[in-house]
C-alpha cells in the first residue's frame, strides 16, 4: 500500500542520515521503524500516552511487610 505522509525535516534528515548508515533507503528505514513499533505494541495492555509500557518489577518478599519506612530515603542517591 503507498501512502504520504508528512515529517518534521528535521526527523526526516535524521531518518535518512540513520538509513543510510545502515545501507537502506529512507523507505525501509520508516517501514523497518513502523514494524517494530506495531509488533512491540501488539502485546501491550498499556493505553495510555505514546512510547510508555507497562514493566514488571522484581518482587521481594518481607518477614515483615508495610514495616520499611523510606519517607526520609533520598532516591536521588540512586541516582548518583
């Protein structure tokens, strides 16, 4: 299917600068780019704002849960 489409110049010399480094035409490129975002979409349950997914955290379990108080923690240490 042929469609048109309009991009920002400056996304599109980004895009042809990237296609080229890669061998392709700024065509595969977009194709390539539309793909991997309609496939990475397709098992997501997040419908919220574009590009955000929901991730599974690891869970650690406590002996004594609701105990922890880091109202006081600098997360901003984290990261340092």
């Amino acid at each position: 299917m042929q469609t048109t489409i309009n991009l920002p110049d400056s996304l599109y010399q980004k895009s042809e600068a990237l296609a080229a480094s890669r061998g392709a035409t700024v065509e595969q490129f977009i194709v390539e780019a539309v793909k991997k975002e309609v496939q990475g979409n397709l098992g997501s349950t997040t419908s919220g704002s574009y590009g955000y997914r929901e991730a599974e955290l690891p869970v650690t379990r406590s002996m004594r849960p609701g105990t922890l108080d880091l109202s006081r923690f600098d997360f901003d240490d984290l990261l340092a």
